[in-house]
C-alpha cells in the first residue's frame, strides 16, 4: 500500500490542466511584420512622404521643360474719371468709359547649361472708347528673345546636380522607413510574446503549486512534512495566484499596443508563436558595408551634402562682383483698326539690353560671404567625413552583434532545456520526499528565469535581424536588394 501511494502521488503531480476556449488568431513575427507595413499609421506616413518628394521631383523636372502660358485682361471694362495733365501743367479731371482688353501667349525655354532663356510671344490688344464710338487695336504678331545672364550664380546647372540625389535619397528613405516598421513591431511583438510566456508561466507555476499543495497536505495528514513547510506552500500559491493577476494585466497592455501599431481591429484573442531560433544567412561586414555604401539614403545624403556646400560657394560668388543680364529680342508690332489689319506690314521691333551692376564699395561685404561659404564648405567635408566613419562603425558593430546573438540563442536554448528538465526531477523528487521545499522553490525559480531569458535571447537575436536589413537594405536571406513597389 506504501508504494502504491507514493506511485499515485507521482501521477497526480503529472496530470495538466487544460485551458479554456475561445476564438483566438495565431500570428508569427513575419505576418505580425507584414501587417504593420500594410495597416500601420507609420507606413502610412511613410507612403505619404514618398509621394510628397515625387511630386517635387516632378516639380524639378518641369523646370527643363518648354513653358507655355495664356496671360489675358476679358474683359477691360472702365468708367471712372481720372485726371489729365494739361500742356501748361495744369490738371483737368476727365470722364473715362471705355473697355481695354489683351491677349498675350507666352513660350520659354530655360538653357541649362549656360542658365539663359530663350523666350517668345505674341499679343492682341483691343481698345474701344465708348464716348467717341473709336476702336483701336495693337498687336505684336511674333517676338522672340533670350536672356542671359553674365557672371551670375546658375541654378539650374546646379539642381541638376542636386535634385536627382535628394530624390534617390527620398526612395531609400523610403525602403529604411519600412525597415524601421520592422524594428519597431518586433519590439511589440516580443512585448506581448514575453508577457504571454509570463503568463504562461504563472500559470503553470499556480496550478504545480496547487497540485504540490495538495500532495503536501496527504504527508502532513501522515506527518511526513512540517506545518511550516504546509505554509511555505500555501504562501507560494498566493504569489502564484497574484502573479497570474499581473501577468493577464501585462499581456492586456501589450496586445493593445500591438493591435494600436499594427492598425487591426477585432477582439480575438492573439496568441503568437515562437520565432526560429536560426536563419539561414552568412554575413560579413564588408558585405554589409558594401551594401549600405550603395543602398543607404545616408550614403546618397553624404554625396548631396558636399554638392550643396559647393554650390553656396557659387551662389556667393556668384553674387558678388559684376551681376550682368545680357537681353536681345527681334519681332514685329501694329496699330490697326481691325485685327487683319494689325498683321499687314507690320513694324520691326528690336531690342538689346545689358543691364550690369557693380559694387564700388561695400566694405568687404560680398568677399565675407565667399569666405563664410568656403568654410561652411570645409566643415561640411570634415563633419561628413566624421559621419562616414560612425556610419562604418555602427555596421561592424551590428554584424559582431548579430552573430554574437546567434551564439548566445544556442546556449540560452540550453540552458532552458536543462532548467526544464532539472525542475521535472526536482518536482518528483520533493513528491518521493528526497527534496526540501526551498530546494524546490530554487529550481522553479530557475526554470521559469531560464524560459524568460530565452524569449529574451529570441527578441535580441530577432531585433539584431531586423537591424541589419535596416543598416544594409539587404536580404541576406534571398541574396538580393530590398524593395518596396
């Protein structure tokens, strides 16, 4: 009868306890991922930011274009009184009632290389005087110019330099920006992965202690145990009872900040599975490096930065010295009563303009700003060199992180397992009665501390992933560059 005792207590320490249903929606750390970069306020914004710098470089490219423009005054209409200056210099105020309506098309053409315009319009000018019945028109049929600048800052020779990195520089912020969706839902996900372990383990630690309890009561009832070890017992099941009640708070809060960030709705019960534990990927840091050089918006931004600081050095010289405007245009111009009339044997119309500004004296004003933009230029190539090396440095560290992550997830796994499997032991161990209470509390301790830093272990390894593709935009999974369409 002994042993059969003891063979039924051994049992009843074994027997699980199932848990209630419901309807609950099983996620893994990709499809959690996949939700936030399709439902999340972030990606959302970030779509928006994409389509905000294409249209700027849409903007930018219109610029090169031919312009065309329809300018007009429909109607003209005017009846006021106004004065008059007389030819003895006095003034009279007369009556006005008339109607003074145009037209006037407009075509330029920017030159990028020189920074000049070539320009041409025509005109229609209609003028009718409703006092005297008298109509009068005045056209120019065709003129045609150009412009130039002469020793004078070119824009356009330097947005041409300058837009297409900023907008290169927009579509891999764009692709960082859904890697960093990656980074930040990962941080949620393992939130709420721990709290539900916790969960998990109080638990399990509640319903041990209750099985424990109850086979400590038969000893006590056979005097095999003390009453202070019935009440070491009973005080670990009211721990286990108040860590069940924050746990659940724990895992509330948590499924609330994933469902907020992910953007989904619903009151099903998230349950989320384990990530691997290994990825099938080799990676090196001249490889990752190599690949931020080429697909990082920061590199693109180091090469922008240093063409920006160049042109404010030409802008500034640009503006100081000579400024001149070189302006020429031919064309033909009359004055008819009626519109055919205005294109017969019109009148030829020339001009040739050169309008210059010097300045005589300005107190070392113009040379202070060549040189305030030559050291702006100087410090930009010092701080982007400075950059450049942090940028280096935070790969390599990340990648000895990342593979230092991976070693460190064997042997936490380890060490869980054996945690496991001593707490097994150390359960029926103390049901034969070959092992104190206290012995027993240090290896439920363990146990549980061995699964917390194994999800632990599991998020760093996950967040060092995640990191990496950041840094690099690269799949070292697929072998190939990150895109988003």
């Amino acid at each position: 009868m002994k042993y059969l005792y003891i063979i039924i207590l051994v049992l009843m320490s074994r027997l699980a306890f199932g848990s209630a249903g419901g309807d609950t929606v099983k996620l893994t750390l990709q499809q959690v991922v996949q939700m936030a970069k399709r439902n999340s306020i972030a990606s959302k914004q970030a779509t928006t930011v994409r389509e905000t710098k294409y249209w700027q470089w849409r903007t930018f490219k219109s610029n090169y274009q031919p312009q065309l423009s329809l300018s007009g005054n429909l109607p003209g209409y005017s009846k006021t009184t106004q004065q008059v200056l007389q030819p003895d210099g006095t003034i009279l105020f007369q009556p006005v009632h008339n109607d003074n309506s145009s037209l006037q098309l407009d075509f330029s053409q920017s030159i990028t290389t020189t920074g000049g315009t070539i320009y041409g319009t025509t005109q229609m000018q209609r003028f009718y005087d409703f006092d005297r019945d008298n109509v009068l028109y005045n056209g120019v049929p065709y003129a045609i110019g150009y412009s130039q600048p002469l020793f004078q800052f070119n824009a356009l020779r330097w947005d041409k330099k300058i837009e297409p990195l900023k907008f290169n520089e927009s579509k891999q912020a764009y692709i960082e920006s859904q890697e960093q969706i990656s980074i930040t839902v990962s941080g949620y996900f393992f939130d709420l992965l721990m709290a539900q372990v916790g969960l998990q383990i109080a638990e399990t630690n509640y319903v041990n202690t209750q099985k424990i309890l109850k086979i400590a009561n038969l000893k006590f009832e056979l005097g095999k145990v003390s009453k202070n070890e019935i009440l070491q017992l009973q005080l670990e099941q009211l721990n286990a009872q108040k860590a069940v009640g924050t746990a659940k708070r724990d895992m509330e809060i948590a499924t609330l900040n994933l469902r907020t960030y992910t953007g989904t709705e619903g009151d099903e019960k998230i349950v989320l599975e384990l990530p691997a534990s290994t990825i099938d990927m080799q990676v090196s840091a001249d490889k990752v490096l190599a690949e931020a050089f080429e697909n990082r918006s920061d590199a693109i931004a180091f090469m922008r930065r240093i063409a920006e600081a160049k042109r404010d050095v030409a802008k500034a010289k640009g503006q100081s010295g000579l400024v001149a405007t070189l302006t020429a245009n031919i064309g033909y111009s009359n004055t008819a009563r009626n519109i055919p009339d205005v294109y017969k044997s019109p009148q030829n119309q020339q001009l040739l303009q050169l309008q210059f500004s010097i300045p005589v004296l300005d107190w070392g004003r113009s040379k202070s700003r060549v040189k305030t933009a030559q050291a702006n230029e100087q410090f930009t190539e010092y701080e982007v060199e400075q950059d450049k090396q942090t940028f280096k440095q935070q790969i390599i560290t990340q990648v000895t992180l990342f593979n230092l992550m991976k070693n460190q997830l064997v042997f936490t796994a380890q060490a869980d397992s054996i945690a496991s499997e001593k707490y097994q032991i150390a359960r029926e161990r103390y049901v034969l009665g070959d092992l104190s209470i206290t012995d027993l509390s240090i290896a439920f301790q363990e146990n549980d501390q061995a699964k917390r830093d194994y999800v632990a272990a599991l998020r760093d390894f996950w967040g060092a992933y995640y990191q990496l593709r950041y840094l690099s935009l690269y799949d070292f999974e697929q072998n190939q560059k990150i895109t988003y369409k």
